[in-house]
C-alpha cells in the first residue's frame, strides 16, 4: 500500500508513466482511518472481484522486491560520487 501524493488518479498516472503496473491500495493518510479505507477496499476486493484481486497478486508475486538493483544504482552513486 502507497500513500497518496497527490489525487489518487495522479499516483496511477505516475505510476503508469513509470512503466510500473499498478501493485497495491493507495491510502490518503498514514493513520487509522486512511489505512483502514485501504484495507476495506482490498477486502471489498477480495471478495467481489476475485478474479481482479488474483491478477493484483500474480502481479506483485512477478515483482522484483530484491536489493539486487537498488544495491547496484547506490555503487554507482558511490563512484560518482568519488569521481566528483
């Protein structure tokens, strides 16, 4: 889950400009009542649109999640860095 930046429609749009599919809830605010709204929807999901919630999830299982890139973009960072 994402919070918003922004309206909801501007984070897909980013996201999708971004070449990223979409992976998850966007919540308007990092508290109680902006979390449970997220929570609700992926529920509300879950249960009437099955189908939709499986693709979600296939989706963010094909998703690399590893340090594996991040780690590379920080070495070259680094040497940038001592370059500089």
């Amino acid at each position: 889950m994402r919070q918003r930046q922004g309206s909801r429609a501007l984070v897909l749009v980013a996201v999708v400009r971004a070449g990223l599919e979409p992976n998850g809830f966007v919540f308007a605010s990092a508290d109680v009542a902006g979390i449970d709204d997220a929570l609700t929807r992926a529920m509300n999901m879950w249960y009437t649109r099955n189908p939709q919630w499986r693709q979600l999830v296939s989706r963010v299982m094909r998703q690399d999640w590893s340090w594996y890139s991040p780690s590379l973009d920080y070495v070259e960072l680094y040497y940038r860095a001592m370059r500089s």
